[in-house]
C-alpha cells in the first residue's frame, strides 16, 4: 500500500542569507587586514529562529527523520513557498538559510548536491500565513 508523503510545513517567511552578509575588515594581531562576510544580525536572528524551531518540535523531526532514513540518495524534496508578498527573490538564496539549519539540527547530513536535490514548486502569495511546505519525493 502506497502511502502519501507527508507534507513538512515550517511556519514563517523565509529570509535570504546570501543577500544579508556584511563585511568585515579588520586587523590581526600582527597588522595583516583580514576581510571577512558575516551574517547580517537581521539573518542570524533568522537561523537562530529556524534552529529552535526545529529544537521546538521534536515530532516533527522526528517524522522528517523517519521519512528520510534508508531513501536513495540526492533526497528530492519538493519545496513550496508562500510569502508575505510579490517582492522578489531567488529561490535558492531564500532556500539556503533554511538547508543550512536542516543540516545543523541533523535533520539533513549535508545539503551538497550529492545528498539533496530542492525540486522547487511555483510559489504563492498568502499575505496571512506565509510559510514553507515541504514533501519528500519519491
């Protein structure tokens, strides 16, 4: 008996790291200039927010877990956006923040292309209730 995957939805708007990096440029101890990017305070609070979610909702990563484990791998996993607005915006920059804490709350093991496979759907705007969907594929 075939079984419908269970769709994951994280509640929220989802915020692009890439597009909220700042520089840093300062001097080490021995006078060389580094230049470094960091997260802007805007996309840490974001990840920090993704991070307790996820440390917030043990059955959902619990299911997620349990639907992955023994799948072939790159895992297709269909993602579905609905956002506040039409603003613009790049899927796999608004996308990466939220791999990147899959990855660190081991929900993910890593999010390479060896191991991950986003099928983006054609998002949607709901001004209300913005959100992630996600559905693992077969």
């Amino acid at each position: 008996m075939n079984q419908q995957p269970h769709t994951f939805v994280i509640k929220g708007e989802l915020y692009s790291s890439k597009n909220s990096r700042l520089p840093l440029i300062y001097k080490d101890p021995s006078g060389k200039t580094i230049r470094k990017v960091i997260k802007s305070h805007c996309a840490r609070d974001h990840e920090h927010h993704l991070l307790q979610l996820f440390a917030d909702n043990p059955v959902f990563c619990a299911l997620f877990r349990q639907e992955t484990e023994g799948r072939p791998l790159p895992l297709r996993l269909q993602i579905k956006i609905y956002r506040r607005t039409r603003q613009r915006f790049d899927y796999t920059n608004i996308c990466q923040n939220l791999f990147d804490c899959m990855v660190k709350s081991r929900l993910l093991r890593d999010d390479s292309a060896d191991q991950l496979l986003p099928v983006f759907a054609p998002y949607e705007v709901d001004s209300l209730t913005p959100r992630v969907e996600m559905k693992l594929l077969p």
